[in-house]
C-alpha cells in the first residue's frame, strides 16, 4: 500500500523559499537521500510566493525543525497536513514554466503550445522520477549536451541515474545514430522514462543492440553485466548526488572510453573540490565546469 502524501506549505518572500530550497537539498544529499520535492510561485498582487514542501510518506518532524532551523525559518507560521486524493508531482509540476537550456527547451503538456522552432523541444511530464529540467543540475547538463552538440559524435552514451530520461533524450535528439543506455536504481524512474521516450517520438533499443537509440536499464551499479554490451562508453552524464559520485568514481572512470567525455551533476558549489579530486585522481581531466545558482555540472575528460 502506498503511503500518504504530506504537504508542508505557507507564505514566503522569494529569498527565503530559495534558501529553504538549498537547505533541504543540502540536508537530504547529507543523508544520501533524494530531496523532498519543494515548489514555490508568487502570487498576484502579493509579495509573498507559496511554498509547499511534499513529503512521500508521514514527515519526519525532527528533518523538518533541523530544515527550518538552518533556513531561519523557526517562527514560520506554515501548515503541515495529509494530501488527500491529489497527484502531487503533477500538481506541482503544473506550477513550473517552460525550462530554456542550452538548445533545449523542456515544458510540460499543458505548455505544448510554448514548444519553438528554433529549439529542441522535450516534453517532460510529472511523474515519479526525478528530472523534469527544472531544477539547476539538469540544466547545467543540457548546457554541456548543448557545447559538445558539434564537437564530438558519440557512438555510445550513459545515462547513469537516469531519472525521468530528460538526459537520455536530449543526447538521442542531438546524436540520433548513438547507441544510449539510461540505466537508474528505482524501477518507478525506468518506467517514467519509457514513457517519455513515447512521448518525444524516441527510438528504443535493447542493450548490446548496436541501433540507434536509447536502451532502458534497471541497476544497481556499473558492476551489472548489461553495462559490458555497449561499455566504454565515449561520453557519460550522471546528474546524481555528491556521495554517490564519488562512491563511483572508480567504476565510472571504467567505464567511460578512453578520450571520452563525462558530465557530473548534482553537486554544490561547496562540494566541487571534493568531487573533481576523486576522478582527478583516477587520471581525468578538468575541462571546465556550469554553474547554476548554488549547484554545478562538472565537465571532464579521459585523456
């Protein structure tokens, strides 16, 4: 059974639903944990924007007061209350704009009218995975998709934590012929991302399969057999979270070929040296980094 949704939710200036934002990504990446998802959109004539935090399951209070604390937030006068009968993630992604990125524009559904001619348009929909374009690491990495579009033509690409497969499907639009494989841990994200294949017209492919296309992939890490049809790998994007990052920086380094090209997101500003030091040290090459607010996408090579 699945369990209850919990909204926190109440009145903020800008400033300060955008510090929460960055406290509650801090502390969950501190936990090796995805983030609560958090929205927040100004409202007319009112200087305050509202700010709902979903929580998938019953809070954990002692996360919330430790979060509230740090944002300096203690006296926010805000609720805390079951969702009833309500598609969170698609109500709150109903909240967000189209996201410009690089050559990419990202919208959902309801903003198919927004799509242009002049970009490569990718419909992202709510579900239950992470990445929909909107958050900075993914719009970092659809940047360094955008810079490498006519400098390299990868024959083979990961995807590693795939997510929604918004990563997957920007590296298919830009080089149709690449054999892709979006690989994530959660099956949930898998199945959301095969979906968004359908959406945006992709071309699938299994594993080890040398068509163009994008192969979908549960595992739990690169030591998985699947990963040795299309290994190496000549350009590798994995917009996940610090720990986990430098936890494999041995097996990604493996597996991205040699000359190849990696993207790391997922990372804060604070946590770049820790980062670049664990693939530094494995012999790749700094080439550059995109900062987006408070996170960035680290830009490396296999020399």
């Amino acid at each position: 059974m699945t369990e209850q949704t919990w909204c926190l939710s109440g009145q903020l200036p800008l400033k300060s639903a955008e510090k929460l934002e960055h406290v509650l990504e801090t502390l969950a990446d501190a936990r090796g944990e995805f983030p609560p998802t958090l929205s927040y959109f100004d409202q007319p004539n009112s200087p305050l924007w509202r700010t709902e935090v979903y929580f998938a399951g019953t809070p954990d209070y002692g996360f919330i007061n430790v979060m509230l604390q740090q944002a300096g937030l203690s006296d926010w006068d805000h609720d805390i209350a079951p969702v009833q009968d309500k598609d969170w993630v698609s109500e709150s992604q109903k909240l967000l704009a189209p996201v410009s990125a690089g050559c990419f524009l990202v919208y959902g559904s309801h903003d198919k009218d927004k799509a242009r001619v002049n970009a490569i348009n990718l419909q992202i929909d709510a579900g239950q995975a992470f990445g929909t374009g909107k958050h900075e690491t993914t719009a970092a990495c659809l940047e360094a998709l955008t810079n490498y579009a006519t400098n390299i033509s990868p024959k083979t690409v990961l995807d590693l934590g795939t997510g929604s497969g918004v990563l997957a499907l920007a590296a298919h639009r830009l080089w149709p012929t690449a054999c892709i494989v979006a690989s994530d841990i959660d099956p949930i994200a898998i199945k959301v991302a095969a979906e968004n294949v359908g959406i945006n017209a992709g071309v699938s492919r299994t594993v080890g399969d040398s068509t163009g296309g994008i192969a979908l992939l549960v595992a739990q890490g690169l030591d998985d057999p699947a990963f040795s049809h299309d290994s190496p790998f000549n350009l590798i994007t994995a917009n996940i979270l610090a720990g986990p990052l430098i936890d494999m920086a041995a097996d990604i380094c493996a597996a991205l070929a040699v000359g190849g090209d990696l993207v790391l997101s997922g990372l804060l500003n604070t946590q770049e040296k820790i980062v670049l030091d664990a693939y530094k040290a494995r012999g790749l090459v700094s080439e550059g980094r995109i900062e987006k607010g408070d996170w960035l996408a680290l830009i490396l090579r296999k020399p």
